[in-house]
C-alpha cells in the first residue's frame, strides 16, 4: 500500500531516474520529518539525518504548508542529496503531516522525528541493528532535553526508559515504563503500521502522539525499550505545552484532553482493547486532568466533569469509578462521577499516591508559576 503512494507521488521519469541511480531499493530507515514555521532548526535537523553512520537511509521531508523559507531550505537539501525526498501540502496540522509522511516511506523501520530536533549519528544504525537483532515491531529509545533547564525532572524521567523487552502487552508499557508520551523516541516496524492500518489523529492538535502510542503499543507483538540518548529534544517556550500551562488557557487545556481521551477510547473500543486495562487507563486520564479540574471555576467544572463522566461511562460503563486500583484515585473518580468538587488536596493526595513526594512537590511549585 505505502509503495504504491510512493510510486503514485513521483512521476514516472523521476521514478525511473531514482531507480536506475540505486535509490528505489528500499531504505532501511525512513525518517519521517514534518516541517511547518521551523526555519530556524531546520537545518540542523537535516544535517543530523544526513550525517547517519548507517547511509541506507531516506529523510521523507512533509512541508505542511509553512509560510516561511522552509521550503527553500528543503529543495535545497533536495537537491543536494537524493535521500531527500519532498512532499508538499496545505497546512493540516502535526498529525496530517506524519500521515503524509508514512503514505510515502518505503523504508522497514519508520522513525518521526521533529523539524526543531536533531538526532545522534548512530540513530540509523541503531535501529537496524536492534530491530535484526531483537524483531521487535517497536523500539523505544533515550532523549536529551536542551536546554536542560528547561526540563522538569518529570521529563527527564520520561526520557530515560530502562533497557526491557515486552513479548506481549503489559499496562505498564503505557503508564510507569517511560515508554510515552513522545513518539519522536520511538521507532515502528513498517509491518506494524501497515497491518493495524495505524495513522494519527488528524482532528487531534494537542498530545497527538499520545494518542497514536495508545492505539499502537497494545498491537504490537514486541516491543524493546532501550536507555540510549539518541535524540535531543529542543524545547521551546512558545510550543503549545508551554501555552496551555498558562492559566488563561486552562480551559483549552482541558478541552484538549477530554479529546484525546475520547479519541483514545473510541480506537480501544474499535480495536476490543477496552478490557486490557480499564483501572489503569482512567488513572492515566485523571493523572493528566486533576490538577486543571481543582483550578476552574465551578461552572466550568460542573461542565467538565459531566463530559468526563459521559466519556468513561459511555464505554467502561457506570461502574468506572471503581475501576482504579489507589483509593485516592478512586476518591476522585466518585466526586467526578457525582459532581462534587474535586479539591487541590485531594489533587495532591492523588499525586502523591500515583507518581511520589518528588513529582507531587515539582507539580506544586509549577503550579504557582503558571497561575
């Protein structure tokens, strides 16, 4: 299917061209890169991809409509190197440019990286070799936040998986082994995506990638986690993390949220995935919200709540409130579920039992920042 779009993408003098050069012989790695308004980082990212120990490789560039010269910069990499390869489009979002992207890679493994990163030299090569030597259909690896103080220490951990292999799926590959919420540090079989027809979610803008890992970790046959820091996360102030954690914006927050749990529970119940793990999987989404649900006001909380409870009763059934196995979380689950206010301390007891005293504390103190 995805060659075929390839072939379908080139005309046929460029097709043959390629081909006659050596170039049609599928990679090994494609590196799926979607660009909007990154001008700037660009071309480092490029020069990363490009500078890969492994060379059987090709950078599959998906300009999503950028009004700036990123698409000068990218013909000229083009032009430079054959591995490039250009797909152009009108402005569709994150997720519209990764489908894009995999409509047209020809590689076995597919890697996403983001147009304001870079990576190590010896990603490529990495991958190729854990993926002949383990076969697993996924492969998650290390990051490095720069600058580093930027980072929490939350995401310092949640960059930093230990070395494991899961031979099936297990509830903790999704929620405590720091294999989520970054797609950019995961590799997928190209098997993988083809037979579980797996695309993102095009009408989801915020945590996109969470969604895609929610759907597709369950799937997979194999999966290795690995500690290596193979990509280096550029974190930016006006990324819209950073705009959502201000106050004005919490609503928006929220919104954003309920609609990666809806999309979430529409592709579990889809897929025959809502048994695996219902407990854990409204941990996770109460893990994400508590916080925002104690700060809105009442009458934006009373709305929020009743769309929570619709959403998880609506496919757990009513009796997800009792569903998670920490009676902190439980206690939250009651008060969404009844309308009650949730509390900042009930919050806190919630972090505390979820994620420790360290992270409960870090939560705390962001908190009086972005108020």
């Amino acid at each position: 299917m995805l060659a075929s779009a390839a072939r379908a993408w080139l005309p046929h003098s460029s097709w043959m061209q390629l081909r006659n050069r050596g170039v049609m012989a599928n990679p090994k790695v494609s590196f799926i890169v979607p660009v909007y308004n990154t001008q700037e980082f660009l071309p480092r990212c490029l020069d990363s991809l490009l500078g890969q120990t492994c060379p059987d490789i090709e950078i599959v560039v998906v300009n999503d409509g950028s009004p700036d010269d990123s698409a000068a910069i990218i013909g000229k990499y083009s032009c430079k190197d054959s591995r490039v390869r250009v797909v152009e489009k009108s402005n569709g979002g994150l997720s519209s440019a990764r489908n894009a992207g995999m409509d047209v890679a020809r590689g076995y493994i597919f890697d996403f990286v983001d147009s304001d990163d870079y990576v190590e030299p010896n990603l490529a090569e990495f991958l190729v070799d854990t993926f002949a030597k383990e076969h697993p259909e996924i492969v998650v690896f290390g990051a490095e936040c720069e600058p580093a103080e930027l980072a929490s220490e939350r995401i310092k951990q949640l960059l930093s998986p230990e070395a494991r292999r899961f031979e099936s799926f297990d509830p903790a590959l999704l929620f405590s082994a720091n294999a989520q919420p970054y797609v950019w540090r995961a590799a997928y079989s190209r098997e993988l995506i083809e037979r579980m027809s797996l695309r993102f979610a095009e009408n989801v803008r915020f945590a996109e990638d969470v969604v895609f890992q929610l759907e597709s970790y369950p799937l997979s046959v194999r999966t290795v986690l690995a500690p290596e820091r193979l990509y280096h996360y550029v974190m930016q102030e006006k990324s819209l993390t950073h705009v959502f954690n201000a106050g004005a914006k919490r609503m928006d927050k929220v919104d954003a949220h309920l609609l990666v749990l809806h999309e979430v529970l529409e592709r579990w119940d889809r897929r025959g995935l809502l048994d695996l793990c219902p407990g854990e999987l409204v941990t996770w989404f109460l893990d994400l919200v508590v916080f925002d649900l104690a700060r809105l006001d009442a009458g934006d909380y009373a709305a929020v709540a009743a769309r929570v409870k619709d959403e998880l009763e609506g496919h757990l059934a009513q009796d997800w409130p009792g569903l998670p196995a920490k009676a902190t979380v439980r206690r939250v689950s009651d008060k969404i579920a009844d309308g009650s206010r949730v509390s900042m301390f009930d919050a806190a007891r919630m972090y505390l039992a979820t994620r420790g005293l360290m992270s409960c504390l870090e939560k705390v103190i962001s908190l009086s920042h972005w108020r």
